[in-house]
C-alpha cells in the first residue's frame, strides 16, 4: 500500500511539473531573436498555421501550440493574414495576434493629377495585390490619396475603393457649393478641377487658378489651358517636348485655345484641393495668369491683357538669361487675342 501510494505520489508531483512547464512554456519568451513576417493564407488549417510559424523560427513546440489552442477551443479564430511577429513572441501573444487579426497594412500613394490610366498600371503592377484589375476606370474618377491595405487585397476591390471614396467626398461637399457656378453638374466641377490640378503644383494657388478660369467661363472667354491639348494629344502623358503651333491651331474636343467652354471630359484625376476649389472659389477680378519669371515654379496673376503682356514678357526675357533651355510656360497663354506673344 505504502508503495502504491508513493507511485501516485511520483505521478502527481510529474504532473504538477508537467502542468508548470505546460503554463510557463505557453506564456514565455519564444525562440525568436528578431522581428518575423509570417504569411498565412486563407483556408490554412491549425497545423499548417503552426508549421509556417515553426519554419519562420517562432516557435518551439508547434505541437503544444496547436494542443493549447484546440483546449481553449479557438483552433478555428485564426485569421488569414501577413503578420509582423515581436522577437521573443511568446506562443499566447502570436496567438493572439492571429486571433485578432492584426495584419500588417501596407499603402499606396496616388499623386493628384494622375490619369486613370496611370493609377491602373500602379496597381495592376503592385505584387502586393491580387487578381485581375479588370478595364481601366473612367477618367477622373478616382480619388487621388493614401490607401492602406493588406497583402492579398484584389485589385479591383482596391480601385472600387478609389471610386468610391471619390464620390463620397463629392456628395458631402457638392451640396455647400457657392452659388452661381458656371457649371451644374459634379461631372462638371471634376472636369474643371482636373484642369486646375495640372495647372499649378502648389495647393495654395489652386483656389486662385479656380477662379481665373470660373471668371472666364462667366465672361465666355475661352480656358486656354495647355495641359488639355496635352491630354489631347497623350493622353495625359507626358509630351517630352513644347506645344506645336500646329497643335495650338488644330481643332479638337481638348484643345481649349480653340473651343468654348469645359473640354468633353476631365483630363485626370483631381485631387480634394482641386475639387473644393472649383466648388468654392474666390472672387477675383483675375483672367490670366502665366509662370513667374523668378524660375519659382509659382505663378503671376492679372486682371488684363495688358497687365498679362507685361508678365509673359518678362518671363521671356528670364527664360533668355538661363543657361538652361527655356521651358514652355506650363500654364494658360495669351492666344490669338495677343499673336506676338504666342510661342
């Protein structure tokens, strides 16, 4: 009897201990000596999950992680996802970052002022992303910004995003609108506004730009905007070279020097400076303005043609003391209205 009772004795005390490891195990530093990405991908089951967590160096005794999890009845609560692991993680805390889903984001930027065109290569190229992007979206209509997401996202959810993110900033700031605008549709202020993003990089002359070119939809003065015959003619790409005469002079649905009002479309897509400045620009008495002869990359506003002429002639006689080739004025001309200062 005595002995019996020192075997269960034995038994208990190889339990306890058995127990004690089991707790501190789970709960202590894993093997880890640096930060771990781990990528588990959807449909993995427990074993395969603790086995990409073994093969990235995480754990120890992969068998005791997916023991635990099965007793605690949460097997089935790990996500799908790309992981960042601490170094030194242990087993409770890599399962609670599964648990709670705590993938890594990743972002991308979308400069204001680029095409659909352009957008669409930049996330058709992204190795992050999956799937077909599908057809290129409409032209201006996506909301250039930072968008966070997780490795696997489809890429066309990513441009649903895009789109949709446009039209909601659009139907909360269309409705406080001045009044009184050249133009009555959001079709149409994105049009405008897509004009006035690739017309100046700075987002404090944008309002301004805005309202040069709503004073001359009001007076029925042509827009005169280069980055439309660009469009025109690239699409939006870069031209690699100045404007033609020639193409001044074609008549086509983009060339504003030619035809009255709003181009048939935008010629990118604007960003939220550009969109709230044309919905709500300032009131000036402003009708052109032109590169700033200081080489600042800002521009010179004026009221008239004669207060224009004087501008571009300086900005000439800057570009003639530069070493460098001078550049085409990025920004609305004079035209016919003024034919010795045409380029």
């Amino acid at each position: 009897m005595k002995r019996v009772l020192l075997v269960l004795l034995a038994l208990a005390v190889m339990a306890g201990g058995a127990a004690g490891w089991y707790a501190w195990s789970w709960k202590t530093y894993g093997p880890s000596t640096e930060d771990r990405v781990v990528l588990i991908e959807q449909g993995s089951s427990l074993s395969r999950i603790a086995q990409k967590l073994e093969e990235a160096g995480t754990l120890s005794w992969r068998r005791l992680f997916e023991l635990e999890l099965r007793l605690r009845g949460q097997a089935g609560q790990l996500k799908a996802g790309e992981y960042a692991i601490p170094a030194h993680a242990a087993m409770a805390d890599i399962a609670a970052i599964l648990i709670e889903g705590k993938s890594i984001q990743h972002r991308v930027t979308v400069a204001e002022g680029l095409t659909s065109d352009m957008i669409w290569k930049l996330v058709r190229d992204s190795n992050l992303l999956t799937g077909d992007p599908g057809q290129v979206p409409q032209e201006g209509t996506l909301l250039p910004e930072t968008y966070l997401f997780t490795r696997g996202k489809p890429r066309r959810e990513l441009l649903r995003e895009m789109a949709a993110a446009q039209r909601k900033f659009i139907a909360d700031n269309w409705p406080n609108r001045a009044q009184n605008l050249p133009y009555g549709t959001p079709e149409q202020a994105v049009t405008l506004a897509s004009i006035v993003e690739k017309e100046t990089a700075h987002a404090d002359e944008r309002r301004r730009v805005a309202a040069v070119f709503v004073n001359r939809l009001r007076q029925g003065m042509r827009l005169q905007s280069d980055p439309t015959i660009i469009y025109g003619l690239t699409k939006g790409y870069p031209l690699g070279r100045g404007i033609r005469q020639s193409e001044l002079d074609g008549v086509t649905p983009y060339n504003t020097y030619q035809v009255d009002g709003l181009p048939p479309g935008p010629i990118a897509n604007p960003g939220k400076d550009a969109l709230l400045a044309v919905m709500n620009p300032p009131v000036t008495s402003d009708l052109y303005f032109v590169a700033d002869a200081t080489g600042n990359g800002r521009s010179v506003f004026s009221s008239t043609l004669t207060e224009h002429g004087r501008n571009v002639l300086a900005l000439r006689a800057s570009e003639r003391r530069r070493p460098a080739p001078p550049t085409r004025v990025p920004t609305e001309d004079i035209g016919s209205q003024l034919p010795r200062f045409r380029r």
